[in-house]
C-alpha cells in the first residue's frame, strides 16, 4: 500500500485487477487533539483528494464504484469476483 492509501488486487482465478484508493479530503482533521504548533491542518497521507484520483473513466477504469463509509473494498471486490448480484446494484 502506498502513502496514499491506493492499492491493487488481482484475482487469481479471473485475472482481474482491482485499483482501490481511500476518497478523503486533505484539509480534514485527523482527530479533536490541538497540538501548540497550532493543531493539525491536513490529513497525512492515507487517501487521496478526489480530483487526485487515477481513478478515472479517461484512464481506461470502468465501473467506478463508490463504497459508503465503514465498507471493506476487499470484502466488496470478493463479492464482485463471486458475482454476487448485490455487488453490481446500486
């Protein structure tokens, strides 16, 4: 996994090649604590800006999907891999 938080999985049995990359906004606070060099401005690494995506249509990615908050990638990639029909609704 990059600094980023962007990583690739690929499914052995299909060839398939997953790219996941964590959606946040940089200027979000990593927690409520204030430090005295004036408190924490930018989230440090771990997800990428939305208009930073490779993530794109224009880079050749289709079926862009994205997940809410609290659901694994992982876990929605297995369901796709199986061909679940609730991983392809909605």
């Amino acid at each position: 996994m990059s600094t980023t938080g962007r990583y690739y999985v690929r499914d052995r049995q299909s060839g398939r090649l997953f790219c996941v990359e964590p959606i946040n906004r940089r200027d979000q606070k990593l927690d409520d604590l204030n430090w005295t060099n004036g408190g924490i401005d930018t989230v440090r690494g771990g997800a990428v800006r939305e208009e930073d995506s490779i993530i794109t249509a224009k880079n050749g990615f289709r079926a862009i999907t994205y997940l809410p908050p609290g659901t694994s990638p992982d876990g929605y990639i297995e369901m796709l891999v199986k061909g679940s029909p609730s991983a392809t609704q909605g």
